[in-house]
C-alpha cells in the first residue's frame, strides 16, 4: 500500500508500507547556471548569457544559500533533474559537485534539454546537433560522474531510476523520445522488490498537466512523445505497486526545488 502528499512549500511525502524508515532528497530542477565568468566565451555572446542570467534570477548566486538549505533539511541527497547547465560549461559542471563536496552533500545528476548544449547552439541556431549532443553528453557523464545517460541507484532500499528523454524536433515543436534499448532497459529495473522513484526531465503528456504545460511553454506541450514506447514506460509505472515519478513540471508551478521523502505509512 503506498500513497503520497503534496504540501503547500512545493515538499513531497510518498508513504509505503514495509519501509522502516524514511528516506530523505532534494530534486533540483531547471537552473540555468550560466559561465561562471565571462572570460572564456567570446564577446559575441556576452548579451544573450548576460540576459538569461538575469532572467533566471542569476542563479550562480542562490545556489549556494540553495545547497545551504537542502544539507541543513537533512537530506540523504541531492538530485538535479537537469538544465543545471544553461549550455555546456565545464567549469560551471564540475563547480556544482565541488559545492556539494563542500557541504557534503552526496550528489547525483541528470540531462535537460539544454545541458549539453553549445553556445552557438543555445542561442544561435536552437537546433539538434547530435554530434555536440554525443561529445558533451561525454564530458557530463565524467564531470558528474554518471555511469550513462540512464542509470539507476539504491538508497536505504529505495531504487532510483534516472531516464534520459533526449529531445526531437516534434509537430512544429520539441518532445521527449524514448529509444527501444531504453524502455527495455527501464522495464528490466522496475523488476526491483521494493519501492521506486523514477526521475525524467521531460514530463509525460497528461491531462492534468496539459493547461499548465502549454502557458508555460507558449502554447507548445514539449512532454514525452506519445507513442508506444513512451505508453510503455507510462503504463508500468502506473502499474508498479510502489513507484512515482518526477519531472521538470510535477512540482509547484514557481519553484525550482523540492524536498521529497519515503517513509512507513
């Protein structure tokens, strides 16, 4: 038996029975972190990094503070859901790990939409380019330690899934697809005897979520593709007795992180 509740501070508790204690995480969304510095990206850029730092409310400076409060909640970890990286930066990657290393936060990361992404990329062509996608999804996987882009972890009983949703062009916009290897991948880990929780960046294309989606997104869903292999992964965790699932906009409409915990019911 398993149930969960969503409290006004954006905090999640999901409630299983059979677990004996409980199981505390952050999940970290959407940051944007800009370069640190200026100096090693060329003038030309300067503006449009300039602009969406402050935009997304130059969060090199929260972060910190941010980090200071999930260690002082008590977490068991930290996990950052993706679009950490506004683009590509190796100084802004390996600065987030030395942050939590600070603190002692253990630390575990996954891929956005824009993370890998170059600079001429991000804010010159806003194109897939696979070949910058394969090379610094590369570099990311080493400067945060991620074993592959999908990957999975036990904590204290507790598996977590992490499932990368690489984005596509889509109907005039962009959308989530899950490859055959993946979804085989996946079902194979929801065989685990206990309790589940499944992080993917881009959401799935619910009802529920539909209205908020498209006044986020300019009238543009950019959820999970629906086709079988998304139905696939929905349908099993559905499914699953004791499994949830996060993404980038499962949470409070403004906030950018949640404390989320299993306990006993």
């Amino acid at each position: 038996m398993s149930s969960f509740r969503l409290y006004n501070n954006g905090d999640v508790w999901f409630q299983v029975s059979g677990v004996s204690h409980s199981v505390r995480f952050a999940h970290v969304v959407d940051l944007h972190l800009p370069p640190r510095s200026l100096d090693a990206a060329p003038r030309r850029y300067h503006h449009a990094i300039q602009w969406w730092d402050i935009d997304s409310g130059r969060p090199h400076e929260r972060l910190p503070q941010l980090l200071d409060e999930v260690r002082a909640c008590g977490v068991d970890f930290v996990f950052f859901g993706g679009d950490l990286l506004d683009f590509y930066d190796q100084d802004a990657a390996v600065g987030v790990v030395e942050l939590c290393r600070q603190r002692d936060l253990a630390c575990h990361f996954q891929f956005g939409n824009h993370d890998f992404e170059s600079l001429h990329v991000r804010y010159v062509t806003h194109e897939l380019d696979p070949a910058v996608r394969r090379e610094n999804r590369a570099k990311l996987c080493e400067h945060w330690s991620m074993p592959a882009p999908d990957y999975a972890f036990t904590h204290e009983g507790v598996r977590f899934i992490s499932l990368d949703c690489p984005y596509e062009p889509h109907e005039q916009s962009w959308g989530g697809r899950l490859g055959n290897d993946q979804v085989e991948w996946f079902l194979s880990e929801l065989k685990h005897d206990g309790p589940i929780v499944v992080f993917h960046h881009v959401p799935f294309n619910l009802p529920t979520l539909e209205h908020r989606l498209r006044a986020i997104w300019n009238g543009a869903l950019a959820t999970l593709i629906d086709d079988a292999n998304t139905r696939r992964v929905h349908d099993a965790i559905a499914d699953h007795p004791a499994s949830w699932a996060l993404s980038r906009d499962t949470r409070m409409p403004a906030a950018k992180t949640r404390s989320a915990g299993l306990g006993s019911t």
